[in-house]
C-alpha cells in the first residue's frame, strides 16, 4: 500500500489509510464468518450463533451492527411474539461475499500446508528476538 | 470446536472449524496488510512498521510471527552490524496475496459507500437491541 516514504499526503496513501478502516470491519475473522454464512438468504441471530463455531453471542452481536452500520447486511425485526429478528445480505454485501471468497477458499485449500508449516516452526530451536 | 447440532463430526463441518483457526491468522486486518506490502519483494520491519499505518511495534511483531509460523513469509537474518532482519513471502504466502487481493480491491472501490452507510445509520433513531 504505501508510499509514505515518497509521497507523504497522496490520494494514494490516503486510501491506504482508509483501507485499513474499511478492514477494521471486513478484514476480521468474524466478519467474514458471518458475511459467509449469509449467503445462502437471510439468517435469524441463533442460526448464525449456532452456524459460527466459537463466536460469543457479544462477539456475534457486535460483529453484526458493524456489518449493518457499513451497509453490508440489513436487520429487520418483525413484530411478532416472540420477535423475529432475522440478518440479510444488501446489494452490497453480496459483493463483498465475492471478495471474500478466494480468501476463504485459501483457507480451506492450505490447512495442511499450515498445519506442516506450524509444526516445523514449533519444533525449531529458535533465538527470540 | 465443532458443531454438534447439525452433522456431528462430518468432514465437511471439520473444515469449517479449521477455517476459523486458519482466518485467526490470515482474516486479519494487520496480517492483509503485511502480506499486501510484502507483494513487491522483501522489507525490513522498519519499512513494514513505516508503511503498515497505525500499526504497533509489538502488533507488528506478533503479527510476523504468526505469518513465519504459518508458512505465510520467512525471515532472514543476516549476521551484520546492527544485524539485518527481512521478510518475505513463501510461494504459499504469494498465493495468499493473491487470494486476499479482491477483498482489498473491495475495500477500496467501496470506501465512499460504507462512508454513506455509516452516515445513514449514525444519523437515524435507533431501538436499542
């Protein structure tokens, strides 16, 4: 990204910075988790809770007005006993579902990779820094 | 890990799980953005802590070592005065660089729409959860 050291103050660094915003909410595990699991159609707060292995219900609930605030899903509640909350995908966040997928893909594809990778690196006499 | 509910101990929900292990280290913001500015060749951790906005000297550290952990980049230390620390991509980490390029791009593209999305849901009266 950068080029602070040859330009400080560019457009270009600008949006370097601003990426690392947008990131702040894309660019999270949960996140992804949670945009991923929507993209099959509109998912009830339970659904997702029990669909994301390991996510608190703060976590969950945190992670998803992030999401709502940057227009990536909406939340609508229907005024029925009990209410029916339910978590759906905008325009926009089908998009971002597709930015994400090559990464998810990855993840999946390297898990063994990773897994010889971190059990070499364990198993090494290693000077700290 | 594991998710009980729906299929016990299926294949397919393993993965699931070991892809939020993986996303520990890969879906997260200061690893995306470590491994976009190691895309054009090795740096130095102070040109990464230069480039990488915001970004702590010992989030930066923690960040290296997962990646070197995972197989994502090496790191070389050459024997001079003061001793010459760098970093580099692996071909799994290219491909990881690959893999996360369309979710920068997406960042990118939609900064001024999550701009306008969170100025919507800042300005509006919103029920409490």
């Amino acid at each position: 990204m950068s080029t602070a050291e040859s330009a400080p103050g560019s457009g270009e660094q600008q949006d370097a910075c601003r990426t690392r915003e947008v990131l702040d909410i894309v660019g999270d595990k949960w996140s992804l988790l949670v945009v991923r699991n929507l993209s099959q159609g509109p998912r009830r707060f339970t659904e997702l809770k029990r669909a994301i292995d390991g996510i608190s219900q703060r976590m969950l609930t945190v992670t998803l007005r992030g999401l709502e605030r940057d227009g990536i899903l909406t939340r609508t509640v229907r005024n029925v006993m009990p209410p029916h909350v339910s978590y759906e995908l905008t325009p926009m966040g089908r998009t971002l579902r597709e930015a994400t997928a090559p990464l998810l893909k990855w993840s999946i594809e390297h898990l063994a990779h990773i897994d010889a990778a971190r059990a070499t690196y364990d198993a090494r006499d290693r000077v700290p820094d």
